[in-house]
C-alpha cells in the first residue's frame, strides 16, 4: 500500500486525508496550524513537524492548499519539496489538489519535470461533502504515465477520475467548468427574482423550468430558493455548500486566464464584481446561493447602469 504524505488538512484535506486512512493508507499529515494537525492525529495519522518529514519515505505526496502561492511556497520556495526530494530514489508522485492559477500550476509541474519527479494537477469538485463521502470529481493534468500511477489513490477518496490533458489542464477544467457554474447561477437566481416581481409562483417557475430549456444544474439540484430542492443550501438559511468566497475565488482565477489569454468573457466578468458585491455586503461565508437573497433586496439601479 503505498505511504501518502497530505500537506494541509483544512476542510478539504482532512476528510480527504481520513479516506485514505479508511482504504489502509499511511498517511503522514501536516499543516501549519496545529489544531488541524492534531485533528488528523484524532482520526489515526501520523502528524509530521514539517512538510519535509511528512514527505520522507512517502511514495506520493498531495497537496490540499488555500491558492498558489501556498502551492508555489511547498513545491518551489526556500525548503521546497522538489529540491529537496530530487534524486530521491524512488521518487515520489506529487499531486496539487487545490485550486490555484493555471500559471502557478504550470511552472510548478515544470519545476517538478526538470528535478525529474512527476506531478499532478488535480484540482476537485464536490465541496466538504464530497470530501467527507469519498464522491469527489477530480480533473487531472500531467503526463498519461502520471495519471496511471495516481489513479488508484485518487479513486479512495472520490468517485470520478478524469484525465483532462497535460498539466494545468486539470486547472484549466475546474476554472471553465466553476465559471460556467457561477454565471448560471446568477442566472437561474435573477429569473427567480424577476418572477417573485411577476407573482409567478417559484414552484410553478422550478417545474417548468426543470423541464424546458432553462434546466441546469443551479436549478434542478441546487435551487437557490427555499422549497423545490429540500437538499439544497436555501433550505438552511444558505449555510454552505459551497461559499461565496470560493466562487470569487474560482472565478477571479477565470479572469486571471482569461486576461493573459485574450479570452473574451463578458458575463463572467460581470458575474465576478456580483459575487465581490456580495462578499462586501457579508455573504462571503454564505453559500454562493444566497446571490438569490442577495439579489432580492437590492436594488435595480444599484446593479444595472441606466436602468436599461
Ligand atoms: P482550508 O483553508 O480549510 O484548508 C487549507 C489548509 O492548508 C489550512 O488548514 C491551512 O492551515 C493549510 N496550510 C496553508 N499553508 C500551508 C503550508 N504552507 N503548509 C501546510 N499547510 C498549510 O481550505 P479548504 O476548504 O480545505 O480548501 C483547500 C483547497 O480546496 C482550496 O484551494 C479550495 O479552493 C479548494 N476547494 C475547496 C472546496 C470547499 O468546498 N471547501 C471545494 C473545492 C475545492
């Protein structure tokens, strides 16, 4: 079985790093706040003193990190794990399963290429439930060689596995598919709002609409307002799920690529400065969801310029 090293052990990384336990891994943890360390010993890990030792003698190495400088720090600082582990016989495979920028993934799955160690991108969808159950998505870069060799550890802790392309293209694949998400939501929230104007019934609007081409996964699995999806966060006072803040992140990461790739994206653009409004407003540990209760008490003027 091989020994796993999991650097950060937040949210995310912990029930994650627990799966693994779960499936007979070893697991050396480590995160700069103690607590988290020692919750990871709670459920049956070892807690190393540094990413380093938690690295020493592990056969792969995942990283579950805020953003890309933490990733840059681990991976290619001072006391970075690729110099330190090049010439490590056998070397180990690293995967990055935060969700940074897709530059910051590149030059770090470069830095790893030209130590010689093979790396993975492999960013998740699912949230801390998919986490805790063990359901994540994870759309993967790097080489086929790498994706082979990190498969079998990917699928302990999540149900789908795909191999999106080279690396970054793993990045590349949560950005694209979380602006598609970000957007629809607004979307799906904004005709919620304009038929609670109309008197149309929010029931009568989710089940037509479930069924027309309105349909979308911000609709029929995660409805915004209370009442037509019981499972979805509008049912719990929009206790995430999925925050506000990390939709602002996902999508700022969009409009970071998209700048330096000369992508036209209009709507996520827009939809970006709504999801900023609404962290400014307070809803930033809100689920992204509540962008419908949000929506609901502002006004017309104040979002579109002109009134047109
Ligand atoms: P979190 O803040 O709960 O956990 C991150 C952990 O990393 C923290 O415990 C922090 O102390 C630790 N850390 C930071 N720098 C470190 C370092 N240099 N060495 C060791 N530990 C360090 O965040 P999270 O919710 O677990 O998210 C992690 C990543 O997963 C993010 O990139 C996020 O965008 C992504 N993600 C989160 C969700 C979600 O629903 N929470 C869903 C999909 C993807």
């Amino acid at each position: 079985m091989p020994k796993i090293a999991f650097i950060g052990l937040g949210n995310m990384g912990r029930p994650m790093a627990a799966n693994l336990m779960k499936a007979g891994h070893e697991v050396a943890g480590y995160d700069v706040i103690p607590e988290a360390l020692a919750a990871h010993q709670e459920d049956g890990g070892h807690a190393a003193d540094s990413a380093r030792s938690a690295a020493d003698g592990a056969d792969v190495v995942i990283s579950m990190l805020p953003a890309g400088l933490h990733v840059r720090g681990l991976y290619i600082g001072p006391d970075g794990l690729i110099p330190a582990l090049q010439g490590a016989k056998p070397t180990p495979l690293l995967i990055d399963c935060s969700t940074i920028d897709f530059e910051t993934a590149r030059e770090v799955a470069a830095a790893a290429a030209a130590a010689g160690i093979e790396m993975l991108d492999a960013p998740v969808s699912g949230g801390t439930v998919g986490a805790a159950a063990g359901t994540l998505t994870f759309m993967v870069g790097g080489s086929a060689e790498g994706f082979t060799r990190g498969r079998p550890v990917l699928e302990r802790m999540g149900r789908n596995t795909v191999h999106a392309g080279p690396a970054g293209a793993g990045q590349a694949a949560k950005m694209c598919n979380n602006l598609i998400l970000g957007v629809s939501m607004m979307a799906v929230c904004e005709a919620f709002v304009l038929a609670d104007r109309l008197g149309l019934d929010r029931q009568k609007l989710f089940e037509i609409s479930a069924t027309s081409s309105g349909q979308c996964w911000s609709l029929t699995t995660y409805c915004p307002v209370p009442g037509p999806v019981p499972a979805s966060p509008a049912n719990r006072d929009y206790a995430p799920g999925f925050t506000t803040a990390l939709m602002l992140k996902d999508l700022q990461l969009s409009q970071q690529s998209a700048e330096s790739n000369a992508a036209p994206t209009p709507l996520a653009a827009h939809a970006t400065r709504l999801y900023k409004a609404m962290a400014d407003a307070g809803l930033a540990a809100n689920d992204f969801s509540v962008a419908f209760r949000w929506l609901s008490g502002v006004t017309r003027e104040s979002l579109v310029p002109g009134g047109t």
